[in-house]
C-alpha cells in the first residue's frame, strides 16, 4: 500500500469492505424472507431493497430509526468500491484487458438492477372483450386526478402523485384556477354512505357527494388476496375563497362532476396512469383448461394494436411467455377475470431491460479473451521452453519427437 | 501495488458524483399534465358481476333533454349534469342501497342538512313530504330551498321509493333557480322510471366487493397503494382471518373492506363478521355501542356482569352480549384475537333474531383460529 493514498479512498477501495457488503447482503436477504411472511412481497421490497436504511419502530412509540443499511445503500457502495478498487489498483494492460471487460459487465449489472429499480414501473390493463384501452394502471400507486371536462374535444388531465398528498403544504399548478390542500389521506379506509351508518362521526366533507359519505380508516393489508382503497379529502382553494373540502376514494370509481369560473372539473383518487401513444382492443380471450381439471393449459388474449401515428394496425396474440413488445413496454398474459371476459395484462415498462444482457455479454467475452490471453502466454512459453532445450542439448540420434500443437503465429 | 494518479483520484471523485446524482433523481414525485381524448367508458371499471352487464338492468328511465348523462360509479346508478343559464349546474344522481336505508326522518334530516336548514322533528314528517304515483311505484317526494357552503341559494329536490329489499333515492340539487325551472322535468323523471321485473335480486353496483373475487388482484389491489412506502413506516398485516363453520341456510353475502363475512338469515335477520386492530375502545364501550344500537340504557363496569356472559370455545374467549329486550334487538360476540378484535353481531326484527339465535350461539362454537 502506498502511504500517499487518501484514507478514505483506501477504505472504499479494499477488498475487506467487498466482503462485509457481500455478508451484509445475505443478512439483508435472509431477514427480508422471514419478513415476507409479515410484509408481502411488495411490503419487502420497499422496506428492505429498495431503500437507503432498513427502520424499525421503537417499541410502543411512533419513533422509527435505522437498524441496518438498505439494498439501495448496499448496492451503491458495492458499485462504489469495485469501481474505486479497479481505478487504484489496476494498471491498464493488454494482458489484463479480460479482466477489465469482466469486471466492466459486472458493475453494469449492478448498475443496471439499480436503473430497473429506479425506471421500471410495473402496471397492469384490465380490458373487458371488445373494448379498447389506451391507458395501462399502477399496481400500487395512487394519484389524485383533476380532470377539467370543458372542452368538448378532450380531457385536460393534471395528475397529483398521493405521495403528495401525504406530504402537507398546498399543490398549486398553472393549468389549475385553485389550489389543492390536502386535509387527510388513508392508504386504506372503508367508506359508506351515511345512512347506512350508525352514529356517523361529521363528516370532513363539505362538498360534492362525500358530504352523504362516512369514511372509516383502515389498517393497510398486505395480503395478496385483499385490497387497500386509498381515500382522502382535499380542500381546493380559489382566489375568491374555499370551493369546499371533498372526499376522494378509489372506491368512487366516477365522482360527480362541478364547475368552478364556468369549468367542468372533475375529481379523481385512482390508481396511477401510464397513457400510452396507441390503443389495445381486445378482440377476443381464450382460456383452456385440462380436461377434467380447473388447471389452466393457455390463456391468451387476441388484441387489435393501432397506434396514433397510424404506422400500426395490426392483430397480435399474447399468451403465457409470449410477451408483445411495444412502444417501449412489455405486455405479459398475467390473468383474466369475469367469468373470462376481462383479460389482465401485466404491462412493464424498463427503459434498461437490455443492460443485463449487454453485461452478460461482456463477462463472457472478458473470460473468453483474458484464457484466451493466458492459453496463448501459455502455449508461447512452452514453445520457447522446448526450443531452448533443443539448443542445450546435442543433436539427437533420432529424430525429435514432433509437438502435438503447432506454435500460434504472432 | 500502484499509488493512484491524479487523473485516478479525478475519475473517482468523478464516478462519485454521478453516482450520488443519478440516485438523487431517482425519486419521481411529481404532478404531471397532459391530455387524454374523451373515452366515455374510461371511468368505468369493468363490471364486476354479470347481471350488471348482461343487458337488463334493474332500473331504467327516460333522461329530460338537455341533461347530460355522466358515467355511473360506485355508488350512483345514474348520474346527470343538468345545465342552465349562464354556466350553472345542477347535479342529478340516482342512488341504491339494499336494505331500508335508514328511515325517512334521517333522509329528510339528512338532504336538509346539505342545504343547511335545521333538522326536523318526527312530527313535522307528514307535512314536508308529498307522495307521487308512478308506474315505479309510490315516491316520497321533497323540497328542501336554502344555502350550501359557498354555493349561495341552493335547492334541493329529492325523492325515494322503496322496494321490500331496496330503496332507490332520486336527487337534484343545484342553484335555486336552475332546480325550479328543472322541477318537472324531474317529476317527469320520476314517472319514467321502471323496475325490471326481479330487480330487487340484480347486483348493484354499491361499494361492496363482488361475489366472485376476480382470478388475479383487482385495479387497486397492493399494499399501502399511493403514499409510497418509502416514505412511510410499513404496517404490519392484520394477521390471518379466523375460521368458522356457517349453517347451511345462513346466504353469504357480498363483503366488503370492513366485513370480514356477512350473512342473510331469513326473516330480515342479519349475522355480520367485522375485525378492527386494537382494543376498539374495550369491551364496556362497545357492550354499551350495542345497547345504544338496541335502544337499551348504557351501563357501567358494575353492571357489565350483568349484561353480558363468558362463552369459550376451540381456546377463544368470546364476551357475550345479549341485547334483545330494546327495539333493534342485537345478539353479538366480542372476541379479542391476534392484536385486534373481532365482532360476531346478530341483527334484524325481534322474533328473526329469537329464531335465529341458537343457531348464531353453534354457529359461535364452530369459530377458530386457523
């Protein structure tokens, strides 16, 4: 080691520092499995990979602190130390070049299962048969949609991330003539009309058909077969004053309009939207069974693609592993519902679905040329070997036996 | 080993930075605009039960001209802009619920509350109200004119009509003037309106959850949807459900967020299965939520004893309540399980839910942890 070298930078570049991250990622992944069972797969997810710390309550106080660095931490100080290691202590060389390439598609690995995590985003179609989509929704998050009707032609749409909403302080935008102020949020609540509930508490609402409506928060499942229904109330404030406070839930799937400055608006909590340039029609579902069993043998969907620019109109089927690749996305078969009229499609979006494959590409042609590199080192030094005996010795009586591998030329 | 050059310690800091840059981008919280063509079906999931899509709904009607139909939701089987002079509106839905949604008084209290006029007394009832024939059937009718927050001179016409099972409600409500000249146009409504025979057994589109739970997670399904969790503590589950055994005249009925099993008796009687985390305030609050519910005085930690009984079964302690002598007798079990607390309740007219109650008690006993 050389005394010149700063401290910190001889940390992050040690080999010592790869194996604590390395142990610390199997503990990470063995707590995350037994925290599933609590959790979900998604709950595990966010709390344990794709986050900087892992936290923990304190025992009966509100108090949450970091127990154990994340899989987002990890991973980026993993990336960190291979780079900071390579720069310092490799010296570029031919002879070295594979292993260069290697550990090149290595950290592009890393780096690539970070950008997926960052970039992908995973939602879902739902389509009834016959009917055409154009918008594809998030599994698990949530936005506050102010959807202004006016205009005959289309919907002027400005889309609010819940996260948002969570987050206190006023949302202004310039396409909107009031403010939003958020006044509660649940990430999950039951809601009922009034009178269907006994003793209602008053009700937060002052506007729109919430003012009838009782919303009842509830703990946030994280079982697969049980669903959240985010609900909130916003107040919108306009230059003359408050417009009212209204309720939003995912469980009112089409509030009622109101005006506001002779604008038609409309207020909706629903899950996030990725609207995409073309539609997807589905023409037709097919779902086979085994005979004599409930198990499925193909389920697939026949879809009519027409994109906006009219370059595409054409009839595709996705079935199991059978993906369509489109306008950046991919659209799986993942289920169907209603007695096999509505067709599910898992649609995913990752900007770096290739970078794995760059990367594996590159580890396998580090190999192939750092062997190649020492086969070749090999077989020289083996050739000048016998040469040189050659020389020592005296000429034989016999012939030489010949070698079995003929020199490579250089 | 080679100490680092000065163009190494460079690429570092370099590296570094990027990093650091690229992760601090990551987060994208923010609110986006854009455009969508009009798509009238887009608001509309698809229907989650077959009769609401099989082309013979319930309810049909004949809409005034010049009222906009908007897209149904949740709770509204039809839904209209009403349009007037200079770009006011009026909003025009027509509500279902099973049951007998409540009686007439809190209806009428409840629609006079929205135009912020004070509630009435039982006795005024006859005099507020008008009765209407129509081919429907017989409509109570009401015309409530005051203010509604911020809205000025509001009016609201409002109506329902009652089925054995069902109870539809019909409301506009809007500015003063745009509702009056809307008056018979609405009544006319009203007299268009017809039943398909067997309405009453339809699935109607209420915040209840289908039947049938879909073959995969339904649009929202996911754990704590929309805050981002990052940013917010993880909740640990409810835990799992507990288990029972229903007799077999006991009709499953649809669930929904809050329920965890709901029941049709016969003879109006109702069991429902509810479980809530925590304590729910403790078993004397809500032995005395019940009592209130069943029209009988509270009582206090003396008198607990007293009004309700010890019942153990498969290793669960269920406290027992027994509130049959007060108006809307109730039966119902308190069971604290697993960190929350589950509620068995019998409900319905006093001699259903006499019948009813040795069943619902077996019923209790058959009950366990999974």
């Amino acid at each position: 080691m050389s005394s010149a070298r700063p401290r910190p930078l001889a940390v992050l570049a040690s080999l010592r520092l790869t194996v604590v991250l390395l142990v610390m990622s199997i503990i990470l992944v063995f707590a995350a499995t037994l925290d599933q069972v609590h959790l979900g797969v998604w709950g595990v997810q966010e709390k344990y990979f794709r986050s900087f710390f892992v936290f923990s309550q304190i025992g009966g106080t509100g108090f949450f602190f970091p127990v154990f660095p994340g899989g987002t931490l990890l991973g980026a100080v993993l990336i960190v130390n291979l780079v900071t290691a390579h720069l310092y202590r490799f010296k570029w060389s031919w002879k070295k070049s594979g292993i260069w390439l290697t550990h090149i598609g290595l950290i592009l690995l890393l780096a690539g299962e970070g950008l997926s995590g960052m970039l992908q985003k995973d939602n879902q179609m739902r389509i009834d048969v016959g009917q055409t989509r154009r918008y594809s929704e998030s599994f698990r998050e949530t936005e506050l949609a102010v959807i202004e009707t006016t205009r005959p032609e289309y919907d002027q749409v400005v889309a609010i991330p819940a996260a948002l909403l969570t987050a206190g302080g006023s949302i202004q935008q310039p396409l909107l003539p009031f403010v939003v102020k958020p006044v509660a949020y649940f990430a999950n609540a039951d809601v009922r009309m009034r009178s269907q509930v006994t003793n209602p508490p008053p009700s937060l609402a002052t506007a729109g058909e919430g003012v009838d409506m009782v919303a009842t928060p509830m703990a946030v499942t994280t079982n697969p077969d049980e669903t959240n229904w985010p609900t909130g109330y916003v107040e919108l404030v306009g230059p003359d004053g408050s417009l009212g406070t209204f309720l939003v839930s995912t469980l009112l799937q089409s509030p009622a309009p109101f005006t506001y400055q002779g604008r038609t608006f409309r207020l909706a909590l629903r899950a996030q939207r990725d609207y995409l340039p073309f539609t997807i029609t589905l023409e037709k579902f097919t779902h086979e069974i085994y005979p004599g069993t409930d198990i499925p043998r193909d389920f697939a969907s026949t879809i009519r693609l027409r994109s906006d620019d009219g370059r595409d109109d054409r009839q595709i089927r996705i079935f199991m592993n059978n993906p369509l690749r489109f306008g950046g996305r991919a659209f799986y078969q993942a289920g169907y519902a209603n007695n096999d009229r509505t067709t599910v499609l898992q649609v995913v979006r990752n900007p770096s679905w290739q970078i794995p494959y760059v990367s594996c590409a590159l580890i396998v042609l580090g190999l192939l040329v750092q062997f190649g590199i020492h086969l070749f080192t090999f077989f020289r030094r083996r050739l000048a070997g016998l040469n040189r005996n050659q020389d020592r010795k005296p000429a034989p009586a016999a012939a030489a036996p010949e070698l079995a591998v003929s020199p490579p030329s250089p | 080993m080679l100490s680092p050059s000065s163009t190494q310690r460079r690429l570092v800091r370099l590296f570094s930075a990027a990093l650091c840059a690229g992760l601090a981008a990551c987060n994208d919280k923010s609110i986006t605009s854009y455009r969508v063509p009009k798509e009238p079906d887009a608001a509309q999931a698809p229907a989650p039960d077959a009769a609401a899509s099989s082309g013979s709904p319930a309810i049909s009607w004949t809409a005034p001209a010049g009222w906009q139909a908007q897209p149904a939701s949740g709770m509204r089987q039809g839904s209209f802009l009403v349009p007037g002079a200079g770009g006011a509106t009026a909003d025009m839905s027509v509500v279902s619920f099973p049951g007998s949604g409540g009686d007439d008084l809190a209806n009428i209290n409840r629609w006079r509350a929205q135009v912020s006029l004070p509630p009435l007394a039982a006795a005024d009832l006859p005099s507020q109200v008008q009765n209407l024939a129509a081919p429907a059937g017989q409509f109570v009718l009401a015309d409530f004119a005051g203010t509604a927050a911020d809205k000025g001179a509001t009016r609201l016409l409002g109506a329902w009509l009652r089925q054995p099972d069902r109870v539809w409600f019909f409301k506009l409500m809007g500015p003063s003037d745009l509702v009056e000249s809307q008056k018979d146009a609405f009544t006319g409504f009203l007299q268009s309106v017809t039943l398909a025979a067997g309405g009453a057994q339809v699935a109607v589109n209420t915040n209840d959850l289908p039947q049938n739970a879909p073959a995969v997670q339904p649009p929202f399904a996911g754990p704590a949807s929309g805050a981002g969790m990052n940013s917010m503590p993880v909740q640990a589950a409810s835990g799992a459900s507990l288990l029972w055994q229903a007799p077999a005249d006991w009709q499953n009925q649809p669930g929904n967020a809050m329920r965890k099993g709901s029941y049709a008796l016969g003879g109006g009687a109702e069991v429902a299965i509810t479980a809530f985390p925590g304590d729910v305030g403790g078993v004397l609050a809500n032995v005395n939520r019940w009592r209130g519910q069943a029209g009988l005085a509270p009582v206090d930690d003396s008198g607990l004893g007293q009004a309700t009984s010890a019942l153990d079964g498969n290793g669960l302690h269920f406290t027992l309540v027994d509130a049959e002598g007060g108006a809307n007798p109730i039966v119902a079990a308190l069971l604290p399980w697993n960190g929350g607390t589950w509620f068995f309740k019998l409900t319905g007219p006093a001699d259903a839910v006499t019948r009813a109650k040795p069943a619902f008690l077996s019923f209790l006993s058959t009950v366990h942890a999974p």
